[in-house]
C-alpha cells in the first residue's frame, strides 16, 4: 500500500470513529483522479443528529476547525483546515437531514443559491446531491444520485440565466455610466459564473465549486473581455453590450 494509501486509510478511520458520523468520503481533485502531487485532500463526514467539533479537534491535529455554522450556516455549515502528516487536509461537515431534504428538493427542481466564501455566484443547495454523485464514498452507507434530475435540469438554466442578465443589467445602467471598471468587471465576472452554471444544468453536468467552471461552460472569451476594460463609460457600456452578446450565445447553444 503507498503512502497515500495509508494516510487516506488511516484518516478515514479517524473520522469514521467521531460520534454521530454515519459515512465519510473523499472529494475534490483526488476524488476525480485530476489532483498533483500537491494538491490537498477534500473530505467530508456525514453525521445524523448531533455532531460535536470539539470531537475532530480531540484528534490533534494541527489547524483551524469551525462550529457548527461556522461557515455561514447554510447547508455548508461548517469545517476544518488541517494539517495532517505533512499533508492539507479540508473536512466540510455534512448534516444527512439536510443532504436528504436538499436531494428531495432537487429532484423536484426546486434549490435555494446560498452565499459561500471563495465562490463568487454563491452555491445552489443541490451541490450537495453534486457531491454524493461524484465523490467517493470511503465509509458508510450514503444515498447517491442516480442521474442529473430532470426537473433541475428544467428549472435551474432559466433560473440562474435570469440573474445573470438582471447582474448585466444593473452594470450597464448603475456602474457603466460612472467609469466604475472594477463593479463593471465584478458583474462581467458574476454574470458570466451564472451563466456558467445555467449552462451546465441544461447539460446535466454536476458542479461541485466554481474551478474550471467558465471553461467547462465554453465561456473562456470573458477573459480577454474583462482583459480591455478601461474608465472610458461609453467603453464600459459597449463592454457589457460584448459580454450580454457571449453569454446569450452559450446559454442558447
């Protein structure tokens, strides 16, 4: 067994011991096999009823672990960045009340978009159904996916094209007219994540965070867009003219 291998074994009996956990999985790029050598280690314990912090800090290990809503309180509720053996290593918390009723929902194509750090259009709740599709599940038994939902697949493009162009909206009328590049770029950015999302729901395919997420979506031509801006207002105008233009096109591909 490689030393990997062993890490992973080991850290996962470590959480799959923590009272109230009922399965643990692995997440991110080691789950989908398109992580370096470098890249750190995403896992997540279930829990059915009460879970305590305290427990995962009793382990000892080296790092910052938040309450339970210590990340805003939403259906990510909280986490831990670790140091493990020389190796990073992010827990996220998952309660299996609400993974069940966010799959439900999902399945009906209903979802709620919640603010996240270091996700700049937020999170649509059924990510966490996106996870239990793609990651692997290391202990316990979990309900898993069984294909894209169609009725998400029907309600969430128009949903999140929506407030995409409502985003470009109030940029060429708020933001433009006043010079202000860094909101005009903010709302290009912004939109063009919406889109990137309403994109990917019309073809059924998961998004577990933003990362690639305007590549995958065939938006890569924002980039040189938000590349030009300058203070000029009429320029800005034009800018968010451009990028309603791209936007539209790969909504309607």
């Amino acid at each position: 067994m490689s030393d990997e291998a062993d890490f992973l074994t080991t850290v996962t009996a470590r959480l799959a011991g923590l009272p109230g956990v009922r399965g643990v999985t692995l997440g991110g790029s080691r789950a989908q096999g398109t992580h370096r050598p470098d890249s750190d280690w995403d896992m997540a314990v279930y829990y059915r009823g009460a879970f305590d912090p305290d427990d995962l800090r009793a382990l000892g290990w080296d790092g910052e672990v938040s309450g339970i809503g210590g990340w805003g309180g939403g259906v990510f509720n909280g986490g831990a960045w670790l140091t493990v053996e020389g190796r990073r290593l992010d827990v996220h918390y998952r309660d299996l009340d609400v993974v069940e009723r966010v799959m439900a929902e999902a399945e009906e194509g209903r979802f709620r978009v919640e603010p996240l750090m270091f996700h700049l259009a937020g999170i649509p709740t059924y990510l966490l159904m996106a996870e239990l599709a793609i990651n692997q599940v290391l202990h316990g038994e979990l309900p898993r996916p069984v294909g894209y939902p169609a009725a998400l697949r029907a309600t969430a493009p128009g949903r999140w094209y929506g407030t995409a162009t409502a985003t470009l909206a109030y940029a060429r009328a708020g933001h433009a007219p006043r010079g202000a590049v860094t909101q005009v770029a903010g709302a290009i950015a912004l939109a063009a994540t919406q889109t990137a999302h309403a994109v990917l729901a019309g073809r059924g395919e998961w998004v577990t965070n933003e990362k690639g997420l305007i590549a995958r979506a065939g938006l890569g031509a924002v980039d040189g867009l938000v590349g030009t801006l300058t203070a000029d207002p009429r320029a800005l105008t034009d800018a968010v003219d451009a990028a309603e233009a791209l936007l539209a096109r790969a909504y309607q591909d």
